[in-house]
C-alpha cells in the first residue's frame, strides 16, 4: 500500500498536469492540521497514454484497497500486517497521519493526506520519520506556532523535502536532474496559512508570502527565482512574525 501511494506521489509531482492544494490551520491549542488534495484524473489519463499496460501493474490493481474515508497510516499498515515498529513516538505519529482516496466508478481520481492537530513534539518526531520514509511534506509545517503567534522561518520556502523524495526513488542520472525537472513539470506550487482567530498584525515582508483574508495568508513560489542563484527579490525578510487576536 505505501509503494503504491508514494508511486502516486512522485508520478504527481513530475507531471505537468500535476494539480495540489495545501493548506496548514493553526489552532489556537497550539497545535495544527496539514491537508493536501491531490487530483489525479489527469494524471491517470497520462500514465494510460504515455504506457497503456502502466495500470495494469500490481500497484495500481490495489486501487480498490484504499480508503475512501479517513483512515490513519498506522490503520493502514495494521491491517496488512506490516507494522514496522512499536516505538510510542512513531506509533503516536502514525495513527495522526491519515489519508482517503476518492474513486469514480473504481477509478482514482483523487487522494487526500492529513496530519491532524501535530504538536510541537510531533513535529519533532516527524522529522525523524521522515529521515526514512521521504514524505514529500510541506516544509512549512515546522514553522514555530504557539497558539497566538506563528514565527515563519522563510529558509522553510524551498521544495528541499520534494526533492529528497524524487533523489531517493530516482537514478542517479536522474537525481542530477532534479533541478531542471522541478522548473520544467511545475505549474503553480502554493501553500494557504490559516488560523482559528483573525489575523492582528504581521510583521516582516516576502515577495512569496499575501494576506488573502482576515484568516489567512498564502505563500505563492516562484519556482524561477527559487533555482536561480544569482536572482534577488525585494523583500526576503529571514523572518515573519504573524500575531492572532
């Protein structure tokens, strides 16, 4: 199940057709939610395009064992009797990680991941984790929220974690392409901060990061300035301090 997701994921991410949406809600217990949807209709249609027999592949046959309502990765590897580790932390971790998948007349056309309500602790752990599974995880996700106050650290805008993940299932011709593949199959890559309460004030400047509402701000990256070296922006602020009310 989990060779089949990630297969899904960097086939997603290399294609142009790619369609993500992200979204991180901070809550005001101080912790918060990460939710990606994925839309694979196009996607599938090009894998059948490009090699026609690509769907007939013993992955893609277990399409019909994925969820269709939130089930937690723990779950998921419970149930195939594949669960590799008892540690409490990495347990804790599994079973707050969840993901769904949406199917159109037994046809994917959709997947879901959620990490629900992370704590500080939990992103700690997840760190560790993901030094083996290379989740492809919005950096972001390890910004400093302490129920009030989200401390953005904008080193965290790069792709650093979608990278390693296509390095660790690429060649190693592949892997020194990485670059150039991240600027080509790219459309649009962008991340919705939202919070519980009303944004009071911000504090810091980056030409990625937009107040869309009272609630939230979105980070917008522009893939051509984020590979060139040598490209300067007009506001990079290392620092951006949000306060809630």
């Amino acid at each position: 199940m989990k060779k089949m997701i990630v297969l899904f994921l960097i086939g997603l991410f290399t294609l142009q057709s790619c369609s993500v949406s992200s979204e991180i809600t901070y809550h005001k217990d101080s912790s918060s939610t990460f939710v990606t949807d994925i839309d694979t209709r196009e996607f599938m249609s090009e894998m059948q395009a490009m090699t026609p027999d690509s769907l007939k592949q013993k992955e893609f046959g277990e399409i019909d064992k994925l969820p269709t309502v939130w089930t937690s990765l723990y779950d998921l590897e419970k149930r195939e009797g594949k669960i590799k580790t008892q540690h409490p932390d990495t347990v804790r971790i599994m079973k707050k990680i969840f993901m769904k998948s949406k199917q159109d007349d037994r046809k994917l056309v959709g997947l879901s991941f959620k990490m629900d309500h992370f704590t500080a602790d939990d992103h700690q752990v997840l760190k560790n984790y993901n030094k083996r599974e290379k989740l492809p995880l919005d950096q972001n996700i390890y910004n400093a929220w302490d129920g009030k106050t989200l401390t953005i650290d904008t080193e965290n805008f790069n792709l650093r974690n979608i990278e390693e993940t296509l390095r660790s299932k690429s060649s190693k011709e592949g892997t020194e392409k990485i670059e150039g593949m991240m600027m080509m199959f790219f459309k649009e890559i962008g991340t919705t901060l939202k919070f519980d309460h009303k944004i009071r004030t911000i504090t810091g400047k980056h030409d990625w990061l937009k107040q869309t509402d009272e609630y939230s701000v979105k980070i917008d990256y522009d893939l051509k300035t984020l590979y060139d070296k040598e490209a300067k922006l007009k506001n990079a602020d290392k620092k951006i301090v949000i306060t809630t009310e």
